[in-house]
C-alpha cells in the first residue's frame, strides 16, 4: 500500500503545478496561454526540448507555430471583445460576455490545431515523450478527460468522486489566490511589478503543494489496475520542479516569498549591509535564515511588512503581535475593502489615459523626453496611491487601541524608501533633458 500510495503523490506535486503553468484547466498565471495547449507550452522549456532531442529545425518550428497561435488567439479575442461590447450597448443590462462559450469553443479548436501541427514535426519516438511529460504535468485533471477516462476504464462513480476532489482543491486555491491577489493589490505601489511576479510563484508553490492530497486521494479511487495503467502511461519521471523557462527563470521556487523578493533588490542589501559572503549564499538559494544574522532578520521583517502597505493587517503574524480582537479584524477588513476598489480606479483611470493618448496618436520623438513623461506619470500615480494609504491608515488607526498603534510603529521600523529603491539610477531626469 505505502509503495503504490508514494508513486501516487509525485505526479501531483508536478502536475498542479504546470496545469497552471500552462494556463490549462483552471485559468492561473503561468507559461503558456489558453489555445495553445500544455504540450506547446513544454515544448518552449529549454529542458523538454533537450529531454526530446529536438533538432534546431524543430526548435525552429516551435516558435513558428507559438507565435502563430499567439497571433490566432489575438485574433479570437479582439472578435470576442468587440461582440461582447456591440452587444453590451444594445442589451446595457445583459450579461458581461454572451459570447463566453463561443471564444472557449475558438480557442479549443485552435489548440487542436496546434497539437496537430505539433505530430506532424515530431517522430513516434519525441510524440510518446511529450504524451508522456504532458500527463504528469497534467496531474489530477488528466483524469477527467476522456480519452484518460476511456483509457483507465474509469467509471462514472469513479467519475464523480474525482470531480469532488478536484472541486475541493480549486476551492482552496481560489481562496488563497483571492487573499494573495488583495494584498498585491493593496502592497507598495514601488513594488507592484515585483510584488506581481512574486505572487505567480507563490501560486505556483500552493498548487505544487495541493497536489500531493488530490493525486493521494485519487489513488483510493482507482483499482489497481487501473494505478498499473496509469503508471505505465506516465512512463520515466522527468523532474520538472528544476526546470526553468526559455529567459533562464525559475518556473518553481519552495521558499518563494515576499522576503526573498526584496532580498534580489541592491538597495535591500545595502540597507541590511550584508556581506560579499552572504550576497553569493542568497545568490546560490540557500535559506536566508541561514544567512542572516539575527538583526538582519528583524530589519528584513521590518522591510516586509512595509512593503505589503495596508495589507500588513491580514498577515497573522501582525494579527497575533496586536492582539486585534474579532471586531477590530472586521473593521480593518471593511476598511481595506474599500481600498481595494478605490486603487482600482485609480489604475483604471491611468489605463484609460493610456489608451486615450493612442487612440490620439500621440508620440513624442525625443525618447527621453517620452521616458521622463512615463515616469512623472507613475509619481503622479504612486502620490495618488499614497494619499489613499495615508487616509486608510489613518482610519484603520481610529480602530487600534493606542498600545496597539505603539506596537505597529515599532514592527514597521524606521521608514525605507521602496520609490527609490526601485526606481531606474539610467532614467533621464528633467535636468538632463534638452529642451525645446
């Protein structure tokens, strides 16, 4: 039982993590896009090439039929887009996007003829390889489509308690993408691309995780014929928790955090003052409790939590030190409700400027002179935010008891200057700029 049960749990830590990658399934941040497919997706990683054997014509043919599926799904949205909206005008009341489920229907054919043009470039050989790859990188949901369904002889009982823990499992995920989405959006502004990226790997790591208990209880499902079946299906294990995308970049990282983050930025090193030593040791991933001295640590700890801005007051930890009592945690969670709405209008207007001056055609020929202008708008913008933080603060301070505001004070440190920090040392600056 112990032997079968092991073997069981290894595709799942694998598979829920590339399902999302791939953007296969469940619809998470990742690699690949919808209509393209799982397999295409691996096909891009520098290790499946290299694990296939792929010649430089094939590798060739890869990002030909990428960019084309790229093109095609570009194609199938803005069609999706301008029906949705056309139809919107006319029906104000209906719904969001009626044209849902004829776009899926699009994209699903698309993938089906991106797999297609896939066989035909590879042999027998490199087709049962990535068959192979892609059905552990698939995981659980392998297991309800039909031509695993039909292969494993599963049945509808089986069917169905499949379904369930797969529902259970995506409940939990949504619930911890909706809480990490609410603090990337309510984190420093300074930080938001950083904050962003840091957000898709701790996914990534939540849905590695999560997989060992769906492939665990899928296992009791299945007869063991039925668990032969599937193994030899699986073929050899290809270790994709190393793997790392065609930019040379991590797909995996355990020890993903905001504090590993911060620990990549300069201007974090330098202000814990780490040595040449300690530098090269976070360079070679090892753990940062291991490497930094213990003032080193609290300085670091201070960092994080003025980086997640507002959204501190979710962290349990910030919870357990104030000691926030029920009342007090449903207060701040209204307050950071509203916050949440009103930094999205605040994106959004940007957006819709963006989208104004396009529209208008306006390009400024001095490329300098453009740069300065992006940046003077992302000030305007990170003042705008801040003035937000500083009024929630403010009211999320009316609800703490004033040992309780004491003690924030000392978790927060002395102030770090993130703006700066992040901020482009090559920018030009107004100074610099030759003018008309």
């Amino acid at each position: 039982m112990t032997k079968w049960r092991s073997w069981a749990i290894m595709p799942g830590l694998i598979g829920v993590v590339l399902v999302a990658l791939a953007g296969i399934g469940q619809g998470q941040p990742g690699i690949g896009e919808p209509g393209e497919g799982t397999k295409l997706a691996l096909l891009r990683l520098p290790a499946v090439q290299k694990e296939l054997k792929l010649s430089e014509k094939q590798k060739s043919e890869v990002a030909r039929i990428g960019s084309s599926a790229k093109t095609a799904k570009k194609a199938i949205d803005a069609e999706s887009k301008g029906k949705a909206k056309t139809k919107r005008e006319d029906n104000p009341e209906g719904i969001a996007n009626p044209d849902a489920e004829a776009r899926e229907a699009a994209l699903a054919e698309l993938e089906g003829q991106t797999e297609a043009e896939l066989r035909k470039l590879l042999d027998a050989t490199q087709r049962k390889r990535l068959s192979e790859i892609a059905l552990q990188v698939e995981g659980p949901d392998a297991f309800l489509k039909p031509e695993l369904i039909e292969k494993l002889v599963l049945e509808e009982i089986q069917v169905q308690a499949i379904q369930e823990i797969l529902g259970g499992v995506r409940q939990r995920q949504e619930q911890a993408k909706a809480i990490q989405k609410r603090s990337a959006d309510l984190g420093n502004i300074a930080l938001e691309k950083t904050t962003k990226e840091q957000q898709k790997i701790q996914f990534r790591t939540l849905a590695f995780k999560s997989g060992k208990r769906a492939m665990a209880e899928i296992a009791k499902v299945l007869s063991k014929h039925q668990r032969d079946q599937y193994r030899k299906l699986l073929g050899e294990p290809f270790d994709l928790a190393g793997v790392v995308d065609e930019k040379g970049r991590k797909l995996f990282d355990p020890a993903a955090d905001l504090a590993s983050s911060l620990l990549k930025m300069p201007a974090v090193r330098k202000e814990l003052d780490l040595t040449p030593e300690q530098g090269k040791a976070l360079d070679r991933s090892e753990p940062a409790s291991k490497v930094l001295k213990p003032d080193q640590q609290a300085r670091l700890h201070q960092l994080e939590i003025q980086a997640e801005g507002p959204a501190a007051f979710d962290r349990p930890d910030v919870i357990r030190s104030l000691g926030l009592n029920e009342d007090q945690i449903e207060g701040i969670a209204a307050v950071l409700e509203g916050l949440t709405d009103a930094r999205r209008q605040v994106r959004e207007a940007r957006k819709t400027a963006d989208e104004a001056r396009k529209a208008a055609g306006e390009a400024d020929p001095d490329p300098d002179a453009s740069k300065v202008r992006k940046e003077a708008e992302k000030e305007q913008m990170r003042s705008s935010v801040d003035q937000l933080n500083q009024g929630v603060m403010s009211r999320i301070s009316g609800l703490l008891t004033r040992a309780q505001r004491e003690k924030f004070r000392k978790l927060l440190g002395e102030p770090f200057d993130f703006a700066k920090a992040t901020r482009n040392p090559d920018l030009p600056t107004e100074k610099n700029v030759p003018q008309p």
